[in-house]
C-alpha cells in the first residue's frame, strides 16, 4: 500500500500516567470462575469492538485505560472491569494482571500507534525509538504479566496487533514499520517458548481499520473497501477461543480489500 497507514490502529493514546487505579470492578470476583480476557488498548476504535466481542461470548474482560474521555467509548457492561493504568510502567502493568487474577486465559494487545517522519536519513532517532517503545513496550509488559496465569492453568492465548506495513513497507515510517515487523518477533518468541505449555501466540495484520478517525484522516478514500473493526474483532476473539487449538505462530491478514 503506497502512502500511510492507519493513524489509528485501535489502541489507546501514549499518555503516561504513574500507578494503576481501579475505577470499576465487574460483579466476578477477581480471580473468580470463567475465562478472563485482558484488552490492552480496549478504548479504542479497534478495541471497543474486540472488548465487546469477548463480552459478548461470555468472557469477563479486563480493559486498561488512561484518560477519561477513553471511557465513553466503551459500554458498561457486566463481567467488564476498567483499570486506570500507565502501561509503559511494569507495576502498573502488574496492577492490571492483578485484576485478571488466576482466571486469565487471553491477552490481546493492541496499543500502539502511528508516525511519519520522512526517510530514514530525515527521521531523528528519537523518533524512531518511540515507535518501538509505543508498539513494543506494553505488548511485551501485558505479556510477561499475565503469563504465570496462563502457565498456571496450562492453557491460554495471546493475540497482538502487527500490520500489513510489516510485509508491505512504504516510504515514510520507518520507526513504525520497525515496530511492527518486531511485533511479529515477539509472537514468534512467545509461540517457541510457550507452544509446549499450552498458551498459544498470534499476530493480527491490519492495513487500514474503518473507524472514525481513520476517516476523518482520508475523508476521499474509498470506506466501503475498508475492514470494520467488528469484523477483526471476530478473529481476535477466534484465536482465543478452543477452536483455534491448533494456530499458533501464526502471521493472519485481516485487511480485506484495503
């Protein structure tokens, strides 16, 4: 795809906040029965979608958040939880596993986000280390938490957020396209390491996701050729689910005919 990327891939906004606060707790007791799923980035035009698809399969689901306007986009609904939370710093990450408690059997990462700056030679380095850190840093974070969980009980699934950019690169981004191709990395590692434990890792590759920022950002694109989130959600919830047993390792397309 020649030009940019989604400038919104669904996760929520790199605003820094120290701690971790709970500000709603779902009527499960944590750490209670059935299967919970944590939903980094779970405000977002991408995540709303996957929060509610999980919630509509009968999971409780644990969604992160860091400004308050993030919650008006999510329904308040039963077996839903919603933690205040700086996922850049590891204990507020810890808080947020916490809140999974031992019932933890998925985690979907999709915070991160979208720059360009020019070439390579015209992007400052600071620039470039900022993608990794915002597409990189909580997915791996979330990860490692929540794992003792899923080690626990000897099942379980993480799903990451890449993009088609990771394969297609084009001229402009090369922070983000990094990030993304070392997404992918990480659900290798994690397939290697964990296959044999029973937690399962996959990696979702999105181009440009029909949200409403996505089209008040290219108001002249063609919307009707764009994924809509609920469909992606559908495949998030998919790779978590028991009939997806044996995917793991697995890089999946979701961008239609974007």
């Amino acid at each position: 795809m020649g030009g940019a990327e989604p400038v919104e891939m669904g996760g929520a906004e790199p605003v820094e906040m120290g701690g971790a606060e709970t500000v709603e707790m779902s009527e499960m007791e944590t750490g209670g029965p059935g299967r919970t799923a944590i939903v980094t980035g779970g405000t977002g035009g991408l995540g709303a979608a996957v929060t509610r698809a999980f919630l509509d399969g009968g999971w409780r689901v644990v969604v992160p958040w860091v400004a308050e306007r993030e919650l008006a986009r999510v329904e308040r609904r039963e077996n839903l939880e919603l933690v205040q939370a700086d996922l850049f710093d590891e204990a507020a990450v810890a808080e947020v596993a916490r809140a999974g408690g031992d019932g933890v059997r998925a985690v979907v990462n999709l915070v991160g986000g979208f720059a360009e700056h020019g070439r390579v030679h015209e992007t400052p380095i600071d620039a470039f280390d900022e993608q990794l850190r915002l597409n990189l840093r909580p997915a791996y974070l979330v990860s490692a938490a929540a794992l003792p969980a899923m080690l626990a009980a000897g099942e379980g699934a993480v799903v990451c957020v890449s993009s088609r950019a990771a394969l297609r690169p084009f001229p402009g981004a090369a922070g983000y396209i990094v990030a993304k191709r070392a997404v992918l990395g990480l659900v290798d590692v994690l397939d290697a390491e964990y296959r044999d434990d029973g937690i399962r890792a996959n990696a979702i590759l999105p181009s440009v996701i029909d949200t409403p920022a996505n089209r008040a950002s290219m108001p002249d694109a063609d919307f009707d050729r764009w994924v809509k989130p609920q469909e992606i959600a559908q495949v998030v919830r998919f790779l978590c689910e028991p009939g997806a047993m044996p995917t793991s390792g697995a890089h999946i397309p979701v961008y239609g005919r974007a």
